[in-house]
C-alpha cells in the first residue's frame, strides 16, 4: 500500500513502486521515468508539466502542486494516490513546485490543487484536507451518478 514516504516529492530513483499488489502479494515496479501509475504522473519541471497537461486535453487532469519540504504534501498523496484509481477517467499530476517558476502563478500555498478541462484551468483549491480532495474529484468526475461534469 502507498503511504506518505512514497511521496514523489521524496528525492528517490527512477524506479517507483506501484500500488496495489499484484496477485502473488508482491508490489510491482513501473521503471518508467515520471510515472507511478497508468493514470499518474510526475513534473518537475514546467515543460513537463506543459507537456502533461496538452497530453491530457481530452481528459479532465488534476494537478496536485507541492514541495519537497511541505509535510501536508506527503501525507496528502496517498489520498491522491487513491482517487486516482477511484476515479482513472482523470488524469492526476504531481507539480513539485521546488523547481518551477512558469507553471506557479496563482499559487500561493502547498499543496494546491488545479482542475484543468481541454487544456484550461477549471477549478483551483487549496488546503491539507483529504475531504475537500474528495468531493473536488468527486465534482469534476465523468460519472453521471458523482455529480456535474
């Protein structure tokens, strides 16, 4: 299971465990520079996050931008981690806002979350709580039953 410590903003190797487990009960690797799941993504930098987001234009993508030295970045991502799999028919990116400077207008405070819709920011919030997480992918989901897309 991901936790805090898994957190990409932890300086770590271009390995990345996944999550879940698959059937034997061991945890697979994605070697894949960047990526920790299918629907997850990492930037560093502001040409990585522009890439992701014109990747994504046919999708809803939720940018989670954080820091390396923010405590409420880390124990947020495994609830990010989460609905990313609650919810795959968004795309999730991790900003590591250490080393950004275009991609950081507007925010003020980590975490921030921006919701971005054909390339255009629909939705930004701000704020440590797992709830307000929730209900903001909630909002945005696709799913006719999860509210107004």
């Amino acid at each position: 299971m991901i936790s805090a410590k898994d957190s990409p903003y932890f300086p770590k190797s271009t390995k990345i465990v996944a999550w879940p487990a698959d059937r034997s009960g061991q945890q697979k690797e994605d070697t894949v520079t960047g990526r920790i799941a299918q629907n997850v993504a990492a930037a560093k930098t502001d040409d990585e996050l522009r890439s992701l987001l014109l990747k994504g234009k046919d999708k809803t993508v939720i940018v989670n931008y954080g820091a390396s030295w923010c405590l409420h970045c880390h124990e947020l991502f495994p609830e990010f981690y989460r609905l990313a799999h609650q919810h795959p028919e968004h795309t999730y990116v991790v900003a590591q806002v250490d080393s950004m400077k275009d991609a950081l207008q507007g925010i003020r405070y980590t975490p921030t979350f921006a919701v971005y819709r054909k390339g255009r920011k629909v939705d930004q919030f701000f704020g440590p709580s797992p709830q307000q997480l929730h209900d903001r992918v909630w909002l945005h989901s696709d799913d006719p039953d999860c509210g107004t897309a």
